[in-house]
C-alpha cells in the first residue's frame, strides 16, 4: 500500500492515528483565499461538548502546531473534569503571527470551521487572541465564549484566571509558611500578557517583590512604571535568566514546556505555580520538582478560571457567579496537596488520579441521557 504522510514505517513520519493517540477527532482547517491555517482538536466529549480557547502563534511547523494542539486539548479534559464543568477537553491553534496576521476575515473563516462542528466544540480567546477577534468568528457561529458584554459574552477571561492564579499561590504559600500572606514574599513572573500582567499588579497591591520578564517591552514598562509609583522593588530580567532568580515563588505565564530537563537545575524557587498551560515539559518534570523539593501547582487546577467564566456564560453572564466559583481553586489545590503527602504520589498525578475518577463517575451517568448536541441548558441555540 502507498505510504500516507504520517506512516507508520516511514523514518521521517509519524503515523498520524499514533501521534493523535486518545483523542477524537482533529481537523485541519485550510482556507487558501485568506490564509488560515488552523488546528482544532477535540480531546474528549465526555463530559459534555469540547471547550477550550484558540491560541494565535507563529508556529515554526504543522507538526509544532499539532503538537500544541493536542497537549493544550488534553490539558482541557483535566481542567473541565477539575472545575466541575459539563464540557470536555478541546482547543484550537490559529498558524499565523498574532501581530501582522489578523484580520476580519481569518476569524470569520475560522468561525465557519468551528460551525461545521454542529455543536461539538466551543472556543474562544487563548495566548495571541483577545475577544475582538471572536466578535469576527461570532458572525459565522454560535459557539464562540468570552466576547466583550457589549456582543452578549461574559468579557475578558483572563480576569478570573487571574484571579484564581491568585488563590493557587494563596494555598501554595499557605502549604509552605503555614499562611497564605501574600505580601512579604517574591515572586519571578514569566510574561505579563492579559493573565501574567493582572497577576503581577495585584501582587505589587500587596506588597510582593517582583522579578520579571516579558519579550514585549511595552509592558514591560507600563509595569515598571506602576511598580515605581508604589514605591516597590521590581527587577526586570532577561528571558532566560527568570528561572534562576531567588525569588519564593515561580509564576510562569507565558508557554508552556517551561518546566524541563534545561530549566529544573536553574530553579532557586520554593514552588511553581502560574498560569501557563502544560507547563511541565514531560510528566517526570513534576517528580523531578519533588526530588528538589520544590512544591509544584498543578497548572490546570490553579488555571481554571477562564475555563469557569466561558463554562458558565452559557446560563448567561454573571461576574459575581464566576468569582465565586473561582475561589473554589484554593480550597482544590490544598485538597490535591495532601492527597500527593498521604498518597506518596506527586501533585501532578494526585490531580490527574482525581480528575479521572471524576470522569469515570460522570460518564456513568451521562450513559443514562441520550446524547445531545448541545448542553441541555444552552442559552444560544
Ligand atoms: N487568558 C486566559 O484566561 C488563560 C490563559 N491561560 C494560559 O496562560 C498563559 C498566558 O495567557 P495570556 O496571558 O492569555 O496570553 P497573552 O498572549 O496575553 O500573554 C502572554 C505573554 O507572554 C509573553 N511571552 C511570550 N513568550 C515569552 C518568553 N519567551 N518570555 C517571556 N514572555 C513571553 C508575551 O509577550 C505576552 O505578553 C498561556 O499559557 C495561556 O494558555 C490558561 C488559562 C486561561
Ligand atoms: O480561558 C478561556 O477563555 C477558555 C479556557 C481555556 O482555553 C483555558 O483554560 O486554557
């Protein structure tokens, strides 16, 4: 038989079923006319029809946005089965550069390919897209979460992930000093995008130390500048050197892969937790972080608040709602901590071993609906 691209046997491809492994579904959305070229993996629709935002970047190659892809949608079935959420894991990749490739018409034909979907996969904002975007996609589909108020969404997601990365160092200072205090510690910010930026006021509000970097020199600046009006110590650094910085708290939000083989020697830091997804490079990463006795905030629990703010937009939008559900995120991370100490198990595996018996326990009773499309409870139909 002729070799596929991806086949098996072929030393310079991967079979393509082999590399997707567990998910469903994937698809390659190609539209020559404007140039788009996208990704959108469905990981699972267990729990309900797949969520998951759309990350804008200037991948180097197909195979480095598949990649992302299926790792970020994965990430997502853990993330909605940890915040309790009816929707599965999935998410999607946009290959262009967020700052010269934009344009009304990438995202309308984005928003054709996710409507073709009939219902199986909701999206929205992710690195490298805001919610303007989206209003471009919402033109052509119903399933686009977390546009502006003003277009009927529940606004700017990064807000409450923000805020739950928040709670996620809270119970990470509070399983290491004995007090969640924020103020009177520091912390090495990695990226001060729409999350990492919101992280770093807060914790400049409470009186932290910052280390930072970002490739983006403007806000870079604008915090600077904040820090100085306040009166408080801020150092900004190189992007390689943020890891190495003897700060009590790392906060990656930026990549993710940031948590390797190269990196893990260079930690002076206390704990890891921030909003980057997928930010252990390999699943041994977090057994190494252990080994060093470096506390590690599993990043899909401390993450989550975006994902609870889209997740319940659809019984329409309600700030106070979502912050609410939001705190939950503390009292989940203390809980994943002393599973990991009982269990000898790192906090990795006691966040996964507890989102997949949670799976488990709801696809039994999803077993009993017949399967919609769309959530019982959906507000746009
Ligand atoms: N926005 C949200 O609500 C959520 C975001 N996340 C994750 O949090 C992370 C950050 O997301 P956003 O703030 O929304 O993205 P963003 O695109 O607004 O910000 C990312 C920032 O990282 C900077 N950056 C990129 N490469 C860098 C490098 N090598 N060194 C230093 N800085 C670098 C960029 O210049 C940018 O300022 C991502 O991994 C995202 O997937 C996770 C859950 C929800
Ligand atoms: O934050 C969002 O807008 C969607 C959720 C998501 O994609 C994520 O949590 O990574």
């Amino acid at each position: 038989m002729k070799a596929l691209p991806f086949a098996e046997g072929d030393t310079n491809t991967v079979d393509i079923f082999t590399k997707i492994g567990g998910h469903e579904q994937v698809v390659f959305c190609n539209d020559e006319s404007i140039g788009l070229r996208a990704i959108i993996a469905i990981h699972s629709t267990k729990l309900g029809p797949a969520l998951g935002g759309c990350r804008m970047r200037p991948y180097s190659s197909t195979e480095e946005a598949l990649e992302d892809v299926l790792r970020l949608s994965k990430g997502m079935t853990y993330k909605c089965a940890a915040a309790d959420v009816d929707f599965g894991g999935g998410k999607a990749v946009i290959i262009g550069d967020p700052m010269k490739d934009k344009s009304p018409e990438l995202f309308r034909a984005f928003g054709q390919f996710v409507d073709s979907l009939n219902g199986r996969f909701y999206t929205g904002t992710d690195m490298g897209t805001t919610p303007s975007d989206f209003v471009h996609a919402m033109k052509e589909t119903n399933c686009i979460v977390g546009v502006d108020e003003a277009y009927g969404g529940s606004g700017d997601s990064s807000i409450p992930t923000a805020q739950g990365v928040i709670y996620g160092i809270q119970a990470t200072n509070k399983v290491i000093w004995g007090t969640a205090r924020l103020s009177g510690r520091s912390y090495a910010i990695q990226g001060l995008g729409k999350v990492g930026y919101k992280v770093a006021e807060r914790l400049l509000e409470e009186g932290a130390d910052l280390y930072v970097t970002d490739i983006n020199e403007e806000a870079v600046t604008r915090l600077s500048e904040y820090a100085k009006s306040m009166g408080s110590m801020i150092k900004v650094v190189g992007s390689n050197e943020i890891f190495s910085q003897e700060a009590d708290v790392f906060v990656p939000c930026a990549l993710g892969g940031i948590i390797n083989d190269d990196t893990i020697p260079e930690l002076k830091c206390l704990a890891v937790a921030g909003s980057a997804n997928n930010q252990l490079a390999e699943e041994r990463h977090g057994q190494m972080l252990q080994a060093k006795g470096i506390v590690y905030a599993p990043d899909y629990i401390v993450n989550a608040g975006g994902l609870i703010q889209v997740a319940d937009e659809l019984y329409t939008p309600n700030k106070e709602r979502v912050m609410q559900k939001t705190r939950a995120i503390y009292d989940s991370l203390l809980d994943i901590y002393r599973h990991a100490a009982e269990k000898g198990v790192t906090t990795v595996e006691a966040a996964n071993q507890f989102c997949e018996s949670r799976i488990e326990a709801r696809v039994r009773r999803n077993s009993f609906f017949s399967h919609h499309k769309r959530p019982k409870w959906a507000v746009r139909s």
